[in-house]
C-alpha cells in the first residue's frame, strides 16, 4: 500500500492536519509540495529556532541582523560589509564537484542580493580520513568545485580549513563563507511592497536539477544502501552565468529600479516570492507558466520547487521595466515577468494571470508559521571515551609531533586568492586580511577587514558548550595575530539527527556556549545556518559548530608578520601556560577523545587578544602564530616549516606541555631589542608571557623532549595533503 503523499514529502500527519487547518480544506498535491519543501529543516529551522533566540543579535554597528540573506554591519567611511555563511554538506556527499560548486554560487547570491558586491570567500571543509578512498574522492571533488566556480566566477578563495576525520566518514561537512562590500546607501532587503509591482525573475531557466534540492537533502542522513536515487537534487553551477547576474544586479540596484530582491536558494521559488511577500506584508500572483523552462513537460510543482542556479527575484515596479529590460539586455541575462504584488497575505500560483488557480496559500503560513519543535533533549548517558591524561608519556614525542603535522596549501593552491587585489594575507595563516577600499571610488581607506572561520569537534564532542565558547576565543584571537578588532560573528551549526535527544542536548548546550562567548567579547551574531541530519548509516557526527569571525584592521599601513620566524629571534609565550590532554589532537590520534576542557578566562582572554593585537598593529613583533590544536609543539613545528629556521627550546617540562590546549596563548618571534618592551607591555597589562627559546639553526629541539631535523618536519607538514589528494582526479 503506498504511503500518503504528504508523508512522500516528508510532512507528518501532524503537519498534514495543522495545514488542512490553515487552509479550512485539504491542501492539493501543489501545495502540499510547496509547504514540504518551506516547512523543511533547512528552510524553516523548526528544531533549532527556540534555541537560536538566545542568541546576542545587536550592537550600534550592525544594520542587518540575522533573517534576511546576509549580515550587514557600517564598518565606517560610508561603506558597509555583508556576511554569510551557509552548508551544503549532503549534496556535496552525493556530487562533490557539483554540491560545492553551486554551495559557492548559493552564498555569492546571498551577499549581492543585499547590494554588496563579493569581495571573497571561505571554505571550512571537514571529510572522512586521509585513507578512506571515497573520502579522498570527495575531498577533490570538494575542493575542484570550490576552485571552478570562484575563480571562474572571479571571487577570491582567501581562506578556510580542511579537516580529515573518522566522524566525517561518509558525511563530509561542506561549509561556504562570502563577504562582500557595498556603500551603505545602496543597502537593499528582500522584501516585496507596493501592490501592482512586478515580481521580475533573473537568470538562469528553470530545470529539474535540483527539484527539492537542498531542502530535501538536508533533511535526512545518508543510509548503508547509497544515495544515487538522491543524485537529481543535486544542482548544477554555471559560474558565468552568476557573473553576467552579480553585474546585472549591481547595477539595477545602483540605479534605485529594485524595490527588493531575493535569490532563489533552498526551495527555489516558493520560497522567493513568500518571503519577500511576507516580510512586505503583501500577498503575490505568480504566473507559473511565465518562468522560463530548460526542459520540456516541467510540472507546476516542479518549477515552483526547483533549485535550479544563478537566478535572483527582483521586485520592480512597473515604470521601471523598460530600463530593467535593457540593462539585464546588455549583460545577456534573461528576464521574465512572473508575478505581481496584490493586497491581502494570499500567494497564489496561476496558469496564467487570468488563468486557473492552481495554488492558494497565505504567504505568512509558508514564512512564519512554520512548526516550531521543542525537541527532547539528553546529555549522553556515556563519557565520550578515555582521557589523554590518563595515558602514559609518549615513546617518541618527535614521531608524534611529525604525525599531527598537516598543511592545507595544496588545497589554498587550487583556488585564486589575488582577485582584486584586495589580498594582503592569504590562505594559510591565523586570519585573512583584505584591503577596505570603497565600493564605489575604490579608495583605499588606509584600513583592512579581517577574516577567520574556526571549529573543533573534538572540543564540543567533550563539551559543546564549553568547547564553542573556546571556538569563539579562538576567532577572537586569530582576528588580533592580524592586528584586527572583532566585529560580527555568522556560525554553521553541523549537528546529526536532531529526532536523537543527545544532539539537542548538544545543539542547545552549543547555542549557549556561543552566547556567553559573544556576550563576553562583545560579538554580535548577525547570521548563520543551521545543518542537522548529518548522519551516516545511523551515526551522527560530532557536534561541529563552525564560527566566522569579522574584524577590522584600523590601521593597516604594513603587512602583519604571520606564522613566521626570524634567525636570531627570541621565542615569547603569550598567555598562561594552563593546558589540558583533553578532547586534544594529540589525545584523538591515540585513542583517548574524552576527559575534561581546560577553563577559558574571559577576562583574560580580552586582555591577551588586546595585548597581541596593539604588538603587531605597533610592529613590535616579527612572528605571530595562536596555539590550538596540537599545542605548543605544533604551533612551533608550524612556523618553523613556514619559514626554513628552526627552534630551540628549553622551558616545556614533557608531553603535556608540548601537546596540551588551552585558550587565549600566541607564540611570537621578537627581535633581541625589542624584547624588553614586549616583556614590559605584557607586564603593564597583567598578561603572563614565557621566554621559550631561540628561532636559529635547521633543527627543531625541544629540550628533554625532542631532536628533529627541520626538514624532516618541513615534509611532514608539506606533503601529506599532496600525496594523498595531488596525484588523484576528480570524477565529475
């Protein structure tokens, strides 16, 4: 006996009953599609709302806080910058090349629909283990996708992480960050007003990729028996196509003839025009037979849920259309009017303006009145697993050093990160950095934004409140070794099977993590994205909230040092030296994930970020690294690496020191003279700093600990990412 419709699309009897209530009458098989694909996790966040609002959403610089398609904060001189952060994890586990590629075309669309022009891009990317063949096949195909659409498209891949773990095994986690500039006066929201304004839609047509779309996918795990029946929902990207629209839009908006605009992301475009009609207060007619088709016999429920890439909404009004017409003509973009703007809250979907009524449904019930679940929530009943404090000091502390070492420059060298020329750091280091010149004049202000995107599972595997709020610091202190101020956060909460009470548990503990944190800094978060139902074959991943984190360099008149070192130089810990074994990398790579987070010192914290920040803004040091995963030891080994001069270093007393992690530490590398006035600074300031030793020499010694030849750790660090991923192809 087949199952009723809604329940093929993923409504429950619940949602059947509470839409047939809304309605006064029983949904027909359009609308029901419709209201499956609004009423999605993706689109609707129905099990992550209640806790989303613990959130801290405002500061007097924010513009636009979370709810419209990107962030917006005034970071002065008239200019504003526009955020966003988004997943496409499941369809990148189905089509790698493609489900990152169209990730990277979703998130640019978001920026410019806010009248920003994108300046660059992000990617923390997260896969199964380094020996999994069909991890490493995802990885390429990852990064492939990512590399062929930015640099296609012309935006600059500036920075991200690449992560390889047994949690991502089977569910990679594919997260995109977009940043983009824009004077403030050109500031737009995807709104519809106005009744008799047309609903004007740009770009692409309309096919069957991506029916459903994300909005599908991210609403279940992935299962023992394959996902190739899932293959068609996943979109296909056309990088040029994005670009002929981001300059078509551009200059729309430049010329004051958009009254709002959306793009077509999840749920395509029923979620366009019942969002920009709910947040204007307006209803909307939408010719169905009007919008542009690619492929012959679509059904109305097709077009209206597809997903298909580079298409915008724009509201115009209708003296406007002329003008409209003729710009998107220059730019070879195709334009169709499919809608109108009508009194009332109904969004009605026609054959035809004065056709059959094929759909009728009120605009708030697909927007806001969404089903909002207060999901059981357990912390889980079993510790994670043993703690790394409770095993023995290692045989060979070098052969463990040399195994936690990994550099993602293979991956930075397939992307672009010199367009515009904006780059003054690049992929690689603790943060990016990028000239602030004005959208319009391109005048360098003489000041810079400053990007950073950090997780760690394996702390919020432990602890995800705690571990969060030390995520958090670590963005914050990322920001200051590139001598920026924070100044907005936007997350991508990955989380697994939120029906499973320990995944709420950590989602809730998580959200509250990430408010005391933001709170304490004085972050606000003006956006994100929430992605649940990360599982494979019944196993959730690790809790993974990503953060980005943006700041501003207010003096950007020399390059900061980076992760670097100085033949002669003496080596500075910043920070205290409390650390822990637990929920480490050193921990996790021998089996011991569990234990207990070391605490983080608010107050401190500020005051370490601050002290680091005025010493590379004011030129005081000539190298310039955090100390996170891996500890002391892999912080040293990663400079050392990046620079060709080795370390010699006395005052660490065993593994625990070399390997521990704490928060709110930096190594820097200060010149002989100078190191008296680092020294009294920290001092002024009540922040512990460490003399450690000497960068000099073509070996890395850690007294007591470890001997090891700079080469031999310059190729751990080097060439485990080319051997495993550079002599691959990608399978498209």
């Amino acid at each position: 006996m087949s199952q009723p419709l809604h329940r093929a699309l993923g409504l429950t009897d619940t949602e059947a009953d509470r839409i047939e209530e809304i309605l006064g009458r029983a949904a027909n098989p359009l609308e029901l599609a419709m209201y499956s694909v609004m009423w999605s996790e993706h689109c609707s966040y129905k099990s992550s709302r209640i806790h989303l609002r613990r959130l801290p959403t405002e500061a007097p610089w924010v513009l636009v806080g979370p709810g419209e398609n990107a962030g917006v904060v005034d970071v002065g001189d008239g200019i504003a910058a526009a955020i966003r952060i988004e997943s496409h994890n499941h369809p990148s586990a189905i089509e790698p090349y493609q489900g990152a590629a169209t990730g990277v075309g979703g998130i640019l669309r978001d920026i410019f629909a806010m009248g920003a022009r994108p300046i660059a891009l992000m990617d923390p990317l997260r896969f199964g283990p380094l020996d999994d063949p069909r991890s490493r096949w995802i990885a390429e195909g990852v990064v492939s996708g990512v590399s062929g659409y930015g640099n296609a498209v012309g935006v600059p891949t500036v920075g991200g992480e690449v992560v390889f773990d047994e949690t991502y095994r089977g569910n990679p986690l594919v997260n995109v960050l977009c940043l983009g500039v824009l004077p403030t006066e050109r500031l737009v929201l995807g709104q519809a007003s106005g009744v008799g304004n047309l609903a004007v839609l740009l770009g692409s047509s309309t096919g069957r990729d991506g029916i459903g779309g994300v909005s599908v996918l991210a609403s279940a795990g992935f299962t023992e028996d394959g996902d190739g029946d899932k293959r068609p929902s996943v979109q296909v990207g056309d990088p040029f196509e994005e670009k002929r629209l981001i300059e078509a839009c551009l200059q729309l908006l430049d010329e004051g003839l958009v009254v709002g605009i959306q793009d077509l992301g999840g749920a395509g475009l029923t979620c366009a025009t019942s969002e920009t009609a709910s947040r204007g207060g307006v209803g909307m007619d939408v010719d169905v037979s009007a919008v542009p088709r690619r492929e012959p016999g679509m059904e109305p429920h097709e077009v209206m849920t597809s997903e298909s890439q580079e298409r915008m909404l724009a509201i115009v009004e209708p003296g406007s259309l002329e003008r409209v017409l003729h710009i998107c003509g220059r730019w070879e973009v195709r334009v169709a009017v499919v809608g109108r703007v009508t009194e009332g809250d109904s969004l009605r979907i026609l054959d035809g303006f004065d056709g059959e009524v094929l759909a009728e449904v009120p605009v708030s019930s697909l927007h806001d009145e969404a089903p909002l679940y207060d999901r059981p929530s357990r912390a889980p009943a079993e510790p994670l697993g043993p703690s790394a404090e409770d095993l023995g000091p290692p045989v060979d502390p070098g052969a463990d050093l040399l195994d936690l070492l990994t550099d993602p420059a293979w991956v930075y060298r397939q992307y672009d990160h010199q367009l515009f020329l904006n780059t003054v750091v690049g992929p690689g280091d603790d943060a990016t950095v990028l000239r602030l010149k004005h959208p319009t004049t391109g005048v360098d202000t003489g000041r810079g934004l400053a990007l950073t995107t950090d997780g760690n599972h394996r702390w919020c595997a432990v602890d995800p409140r705690r571990g969060t709020a030390l995520v958090v610091a670590e963005a914050v202190l990322n920001l200051a070794c590139v001598g920026a101020r924070p100044l907005a956060v936007v997350n991508c909460l990955n989380f697994g099977n939120p029906e499973h009470p320990e995944v709420m548990w950590q989602l809730s503990e998580t959200v509250d993590g990430m408010t005391e944190a933001c709170l304490a800094f004085g972050v606000p978060v003006i956006g994100g994205n929430v992605s649940l139902y990360n599982e494979s074959a019944g196993t959730d991943i690790a809790p993974t909230p990503v953060i980005g984190l943006l700041g501003l360099v207010d003096r950007l008149e020399t390059r900061p040092p980076g992760a670097t070192l100085v033949d002669g130089h003496r080596l500075v810990l910043i920070g205290p030296d409390e650390v822990g074994l637990g929920g480490s990398l050193w921990g996790s790579a021998h089996g011991a994930p569990g234990g207990l987070l070391p605490e983080l010192d608010m107050e401190m914290h500020v005051d370490v970020a601050d002290l680091v920040r005025g010493l590379v803004v004011d030129g005081l040091v000539d190298g310039v690294h955090d100390v996170s995963s891996g500890g002391l030891g892999v912080a040293l080994a990663e400079m050392a690496s990046r620079s060709g001069i080795g370390v010699h270093v006395a005052r660490v007393s065993d593994h625990r020191a070399l390997f521990g992690e704490g928060p709110s530490r930096v190594v820097v590398a200060v010149d002989p003279e100078r190191l008296t006035e680092v020294l009294e600074r920290a001092g002024q300031t009540g922040v512990p700093a460490t003399r450690l030793g000497l960068a000099t020499g073509d070996r890395v010694v850690v007294k007591g600990l470890l001997d090891l030849p700079l080469g031999d750790v310059e190729a751990a660090f080097r060439d485990r990412l080319p051997e495993a991923l550079g002599s691959g192809t990608v399978n498209r």
